[in-house]
C-alpha cells in the first residue's frame, strides 16, 4: 500500500508540471486577418432596415404551390436526408473518439480445472493431482491526460461533428434555392409557350391577311412565302420550350423525391409572383448567417484542436492500471478477506525514436491548418462577393424588366397599327414583317426578363443564408 501512494503522489506531481505546460502547447488558433467592411458595395442601407431573411423565406413570393414544393422537399429530400446521416456518423465518432477520457473498466470471472499427469519421470506411477480454481475480479486502466492529447482530439471529434451539422444546412439551402429556381423555370416556360402560341396565331392571320392581298393581285409570292417562314420559326420554337418545361418538372420531382409520372405541377405564370423585398443587412452578420461559414469555422477549429493533439504525442503517455478481486479453489470461500487480492502498475512510455513519423504528423496536422484557414478566409470573401453581384443582379434585372416592357408595348402598338394597314392595304409588307418579328422578340424576352429577377432575389436570399437559423443545439446524447 505505501508503494501505491508514493506511486500517485508522484504522477500528482508530474501532472501539475504538465498541466502548467499544457496551457502554452496548445495556444495554436491562427489569426484569420480578415478585412470585413462596413457594408456592401451594392447596398446602402440603414441598421434599421437591415434584417437577415426569414426561415421561409419562400413564403414572400405568395406561391402556394411553390410552399407545398418547399415544405416536402425538406422532408423527403434524399440530400438532406444523406447529409443527415453524416452528422450522425459523426455525432458517434465524436462519443468514440471522447471516451479515451474516462478510465476503462471490465469485470472478469473465471473457473480453471488442472490435472497433473499420473506419471514420474523416474517411472513410477501416482494417482496424480486435480486442482479446480475460481476467480472473480475487476481491472481498471485510465491514461492521464497531462498533456491534452485525448482533450483535444475529443475537442476535433466535436468540432467535426459541428461541421457535419453545418454541412447539412448548406445542402438544406442549396436544395431549397434548387427547388425554387426549377419552379419559376417550370413558370417561365410556360409563360413562353403561351407566347409563342399566341405569336403563332398572330402569323397564320398575317399569313392570310397577305394571302387575301395575293389573290386580289396586290401581293406577291415573295410576301407569302416570308410569311410562311416567320409561322414555321414560331412554330420551331415551341418544342426547345416544352423540353425546358419537361427538364424542369423532372428535377422538380428528383428534389421531392418522387418519380415524374406522379408530380403534377400547375404553375401558372410569373405575372402572379409576388416580389419581396429583401434586405441584406451588415456584412459582420454575414459571418454566422452562411451555414458554408460556420462549417469552415468549424473544420478550422478542429484542426487546430489536432494541432494540439499532434503536439501532445511528442511527450510521455502516463498509463495506470488496476486489478483486484478474489481467488479461491473453493468456490464457497470464494469471497472471503483472505481469497481477495489486488495490484496497482503505473507506466510511462516516452518516444524516443520514431523515423520522423510523429515530426511529420505535427506539421502535417500544422500544414492541414492553414490549408482549412485560407479556405475560411476565401469562403468569407466569396460571401461578400455572392450578396454584392446578387444585388447588383436585383437592380439590373429590375431596370431590364421596366425596359422591356417599354419594348413590349412599343412593339404592340406599332404591330397593331401595321396590321391594321395591312388589311387596309397601305402597309409595307417589309414594315409588317418587321413589327411582328420585333413583337415576337419583345415578348420572350419580357418573360426571360421576368425570370432572371427572380433567379437574382432568390440567389440573394441564398447569399445570405435565407432558410437557415443561426443557432445550433447541441444534441442530448453528445459529448
């Protein structure tokens, strides 16, 4: 027993040694040096305007069908769900990993039957000897973590985790956005299939209008077989749509997870999507809006808590282990005072030589580090970059909508006024050619218009991590 205590009261020692040092080793959080500005280049706004997007963000286009598309995409997603799993994983690597922290323990009982052999060397015989022994015991191994070894790689088995969860939002937000960019697709196709119908009507009545003024000699062939090619490009236009619409209604499926043959989406038009309006807020909370922000954070932490377990394995490995219990060849004087016995071994192992192999797991472990620090740095500055083109792309797509629906009615009413020369005839059949194709144009393009603002306020919203609630619980079964 006093062996024991001159053991512990040694490795006591030793441990506050350690301990002190262990506060200096593990010191290696580098220094992001990031330059944050004050606000966007492409928004002025006040503090009291500046508000992050709300969790259902969608919700601001007063679309239900686009809401039922969202909702079921975050349950039934396979993305989100794989994604799901992963932080699961790691989740459970983290209570792995974790466990080297609390001592081992493990119960063992045993019965042993031995027979000696019945005969001597010298020839002689005996009835030989049978021995039947028990035993019961339980042994306990622990290692002090003086030097933060096993701390800091539960503190990189949790951070990991951390990460996984972020990982998840970012899939989470990247299917939403996906889901609401095929819906205004399925949309604008539509609208643009309706428009290339309507152009189609349009041309068969010029067709017939020329085709009049052919048959009472004031046309010629040239005239109708100009005509002819204008209806043939309309009508040529309208299969590239409806593929665009099938290509669209079939990822829309793939985001819900359903075969195509059982999605039905109605759509619409664009003309009935509301326009919300979105505020960007101040660049300092772009940094814990953005899920792909806070898992870089998160990987960076964790490798910095391996630094600190690469460092750690240059010195000792201080183990205590323990067994006690009971041994007896009677199996009813198994637990009494004089069957019980016990043993106490501390040990320490201090690499020596090792060919470099834990040299280079330190700088590989430093070099992973700075790896994962430039990689936060640019992820930053790509969050910037993402919230200013989005809203450069709001303005400018806004200005081209306002435009082109200037060319629109501009379009209409100089092809209303040529068609009504037409069928006075005084028009210039070049002139009505002209006007229609002009209003043909006009009018896919408004569409096309129409969409890209909403593809631009919909990447604003991903830009600033709309969908996502910056807070993360941490779950109850975790270390």
């Amino acid at each position: 027993m006093a062996a024991g205590k001159r053991l512990v009261r040694s490795l006591a020692v030793l441990g506050c040694v350690a301990s002190s040092a262990g506060c200096i080793l593990t010191k290696d959080l580098p220094d992001p040096a990031l330059d944050i500005p004050e606000g966007y280049k492409a928004a002025r706004l006040s503090k009291a305007a500046a508000a992050p997007p709300t969790l259902d963000w969608w919700r601001g286009f007063r679309s239900r069908e686009l809401t039922g598309l969202m909702e079921e995409a975050q349950t039934v997603n396979l993305d989100i769900a794989a994604a799901t799993a992963r932080f699961k994983q790691a989740d459970a690597q983290a209570r792995i990993t974790g466990a080297a922290l609390l001592p081992a323990l493990n119960a063992n009982g045993s019965e042993t039957y031995s027979r000696t052999s019945g005969s001597s060397s010298s020839g002689l015989t005996n009835g030989g000897r049978e021995v039947v022994n028990y035993s019961a015991s339980f042994s306990a191994s622990y290692e002090l973590d003086f030097w933060g070894k096993n701390r800091d790689a539960a503190q990189a088995a949790e951070e990991t985790a951390s990460a996984n969860r972020f990982d998840r939002d970012v899939v989470a937000l990247t299917t939403l956005t996906t889901v609401a960019n095929a819906y205004f697709q399925v949309l604008a196709a539509q609208d643009r299939i309706r428009t290339a119908q309507r152009n189609i009507a349009s041309a068969e009545r010029i067709l017939n209008a020329i085709r009049d003024r052919f048959k009472a000699g004031t046309g010629t062939d040239l005239d109708v077989a100009q005509q002819e090619s204008v209806l043939a490009n309309q009508r040529a236009l309208v299969p590239p749509l409806r593929q665009t619409l099938d290509q669209n209604l079939n990822a829309l499926a793939t985001l819900v997870s359903r075969p195509p043959e059982s999605v039905r989406v109605t759509g619409g038009t664009l003309n009935q999507i509301a326009i919300p309006r979105v505020t960007p807020g101040l660049p300092s909370e772009l940094l814990t809006q953005r899920p792909d922000i806070r898992r870089q954070e998160a990987q960076l932490a964790s490798a910095t808590a391996n630094v600190g377990n690469a460092r750690a394995q240059f010195f000792p490995s201080i183990q205590l282990t323990g067994q006690g219990g009971y041994q007896s060849s009677a199996l009813s004087s198994l637990f009494q005072p004089h069957a019980a016995f016990f043993s106490m071994v501390g040990s320490l192992t201090q690499p020596i030589f090792d060919g470099g192999r834990i040299l280079g797991n330190f700088e590989l472990t430093k070099a992973r580090q700075e790896e994962l620090l430039q990689t936060y740095r640019k992820t930053v500055v790509q969050a910037f970059a993402d919230v200013d083109n989005a809203l450069f792309s709001i303005r400018q797509t806004t200005e081209k909508l306002r435009l082109q629906r200037e060319v629109v009615a501009a379009s209409r009413r100089a092809f209303e006024l040529s068609e009504q020369q037409l069928r006075a005839g005084t028009a210039d059949i070049v002139t009505v050619l002209n006007t229609q194709l002009t209003l043909f144009q006009a009018e896919d393009a408004l569409s096309q218009a129409q969409l890209a603002r909403l593809l631009a306020i919909v990447s604003l919203y991903q830009a600033l991590g709309g969908g996502w609630e910056p807070r993360m619980e941490r779950p109850v079964d975790a270390l």
